[in-house]
C-alpha cells in the first residue's frame, strides 16, 4: 500500500491523489530552477532523525532539492511511537503521514531555514530497502539518504552487523543514484585557525604570445588579433 501527500513550508496541502505509486514533481509550476528529488527514509528513530536532518539541511541550503520523505511500516507490526487501534491499513498510514509532516516541519523549524522548501511525505506498507528503492525509482530521484542503526562505537557480531544495518546496506547495493548514509554527528566542534592574507612571493608575469611561420618564431603583441 502507498499513500503520498505532497507538502511545503508553510504546510499548505498540494494536489496529490490518495493512493500512489509515485508523485511526479515535475508539475510544481512555482519552481523555477531544475528540481532535485531526493528521498529521505525516516522511522521515527534517532537515525531516521539523523538523515531528515541532513535532508533538511541539503535543501535549506539548496532549496531546488525536493524532499521525498518516507516511512515504511511493517504490516504485522506498527510503529511504536504510533500505536494502532485497527491494525496496520489505509487509515493508519495517513496517520503515520500526519506525524511526518509534523515531524518534518519541527525539523525545518529547528533549522531555521529560511524561503521556502518542498517537501512529500509518503507512507507505504512493506519492507523498507524494497519500498524506498520503488520510490526512488518513481520519481526519478539524484539522491537518497537514509540513516543506520549500526553503532560504531560498539563491536559486533556479523550477524548484528547483517540484521541492524540490512536496510542500508541493500539500499546502497541496488540504487541507481547516489546514497547517503546519515549519522549523528560525534565529533567535537573544532575552532579553526584563521587564514590571513599573505603577499605572493612571486609576481604575475603574463605569458608571451608567439607566431610560428616559415620557419620562424616572431614575438607578438598580445593586443594582436590571431588571425
């Protein structure tokens, strides 16, 4: 099942059909500039939050980028954060498509992005890697970027290895476009030494301009025209 709801910021509801495979973005008259999609996969957890970051940042910074963000739920199981009262079907993945805009909007928000940023959010029922790879392929997309549940600051085991990062990894072996891997960032900031200006130790000598004819080699004026 595949439900799509097209959003921006301000949320304002776009035209969009319930019931999708794929929204084609190609229609936004308001934009004038070549559009980039770019998918986003998002769980509600704090990797799935890592990667709408850096969505969100790609597109404040470069607002031609149009994000696809979505949610892929499990039909034997919902989402924690979202409980189900009728089990997993239509009704719930509109739901879950209201806390995403939601969320994607807090994200915005702390971003404090400024203009405008055109966003979708899409709620499908299945396995996550098959579905964010469909949707990938629907809308023709430059980028997806996806979070990993893999700790690296733990060892583990290869078979953890296989099941925690198994939707990241099959992403990246089967897209067709480029794949990022978001992660919270651990780094300490670091405060970088000022660059000052430094007078060149050698002064521009502009090249000299020669014509070669019979046999000769004569200097010309650079003002001369070559013909």
């Amino acid at each position: 099942m595949r439900a799509a709801c097209g959003r921006r910021r301000p949320l304002h509801h776009w035209p969009s059909g319930g019931v999708s495979r794929g929204t084609s973005v190609a229609a936004l008259a308001s934009m004038s500039s070549p559009i980039s999609p770019v998918v986003v996969g998002y769980d509600f957890s704090q990797s799935g939050r890592a990667a709408l970051r850096r969505a969100v940042t790609l597109a404040g910074r470069a607002p031609f980028h149009v994000l696809h963000v979505v949610c892929v739920v499990d039909p034997r199981e919902a989402i924690p954060a979202l409980p189900s009262y009728n089990g997993v079907d239509y009704m719930y993945a509109a739901r879950v498509q209201e806390a995403l805009a939601a969320e994607t909007q807090h994200e915005l928000d702390r971003a404090d992005v400024r203009g405008s940023v055109h966003f979708f959010v899409h709620a499908r029922i299945g396995k996550p890697a098959p579905e964010i790879l469909a949707l990938a392929e629907e809308i023709g997309a430059d980028l997806i970027i996806v979070g990993s549940r893999l700790d690296s600051t733990k060892r583990l085991t290869q078979l953890e290895r296989l099941i925690l990062g198994s939707t990241s990894a099959h992403v990246m072996r089967e897209a067709g476009c480029t794949v990022e891997i978001a992660r919270t960032k651990r780094y300490p900031e670091v405060t970088l030494v000022p660059v000052e200006p430094v007078d060149p130790v050698h002064t521009y000598v502009p090249p000299h301009r020669y014509t070669y004819e019979d046999h000769r080699v004569n200097l010309r004026p650079a003002e001369w025209p070559l013909y």
